[in-house]
C-alpha cells in the first residue's frame, strides 16, 4: 500500500493529514499519538505503537519477578 500524503503548513509547523484508509490502517483516532521512528535506508516511519512500551514491559516484568511475594501480599 502506498498513499501520498501532501505537506502543508499550519502555524510555523509542517504538516500531513491522513487520509481515512491511512488512519483504518494504523487503527487510530483524533488524539491519538503517533510515532516517527528510523526507518532503512535514513528513511522515517511512522507507527501508532510507543517504540518504548517493549521496553517498559521488560522493566515492569522484572519488578514484578523481583517483588512477586511483596505484590501477592499487598494484592490481599
């Protein structure tokens, strides 16, 4: 899929408006975030996923390892 999106100016800023098959695409709403990350080639991409939540999960799964028996305690 390949969709041209057209820059505009508002303000002092750039921007694009996504068309209604882009943003089905990305499953996202008004006031949703999106995400330009690094893409191949010194290219940009654009997501609707937090490229940090695979990390925080990792820390919170950890604690969670970490203090099992303190969390099951203070669950009751």
């Amino acid at each position: 899929m390949m969709i041209e999106l057209k820059v505009k100016k508002y303000g002092n800023s750039l921007g694009v408006i996504l068309p209604k098959e882009a943003a089905a695409k990305l499953n996202v709403l008004e006031g949703d975030a999106l995400y330009l990350t690094d893409g191949v080639n010194g290219g940009l991409r654009i997501t609707a996923e937090d490229p940090n939540f695979s990390a925080q999960m990792q820390a919170a799964e950890s604690i969670i390892k970490r203090y099992r028996n303190t969390l099951r305690e203070l669950a009751k």
